[in-house]
C-alpha cells in the first residue's frame, strides 16, 4: 500500500493518480481518501488501518498543523486522524508527503 499524506488541497490525488498510472476517473477504484472522517467514527483504529491497507493508496490529510480545537469532540477527532495516520504509515510499502503538488519520499520506493 502507498500511503499518501499532506495539507489540504496540495495535489494528493493528482500524485497518487500519477504514481497509480491511472486517471483521476480511475482513482476511486484503486485508493481511498479523506480517511479522517472514519477515524473519528472508529472504535478500532487498528482494524480500520488493517482495512485501509487492502486498498493500493491511501490518501490523508495532514493533522496537527493548525490551531487546537477548542471542542473535545473535534480535539478527539484530530487526534484519531494522527493515530490512524500512523498506524497506516507503519503498514505502507512506501511513505509519500505531498506539497505543492511534489511527491517527497519519506519511506520506500515510488512505483513506477
């Protein structure tokens, strides 16, 4: 699995198309983005990671970079987001951050 991450609107699902070789069209099929929202709602980061990780690409969106919630239900939220990250860091064959729409290497190899 590749993992993607970076902040929002920084050209994630452009990159894992191009890293996939497949169309924008195609990606849903082969990837899975905005993985946040099910983080906030799972009882079980783990097995949400695990089911994840089936998919070739996960996409996610950057956590910890802004302001503090002030609402513990969107603090709770934050922090499910940045454990899942990590979980689905720690399963992918490669790490890639994406910024400005450059895919950075953190771990693995790119496919090519």
């Amino acid at each position: 699995m590749l993992f993607i991450f970076g902040p929002l609107y920084s050209g994630k699902r452009t990159v894992a198309a191009s890293l996939l070789g497949c169309g924008v069209y195609e990606l849903p099929r082969r990837a899975v983005w905005d993985v946040q929202e099910l983080a906030a709602r799972s009882g079980d980061l783990d097995a949400l990671a695990d089911e994840l990780s089936r998919y070739e690409a996960v996409i996610a969106t950057e956590t910890g970079g802004g302001v503090v919630p002030v609402d513990v239900t969107e603090r709770k939220a934050r922090e499910a987001a940045g454990r899942l990250n990590c979980l689905l860091a720690q399963r992918a064959a490669a790490v890639v951050r994406v910024f400005c729409g450059i895919p950075l290497v953190i771990r693995g190899e790119l496919p090519c």
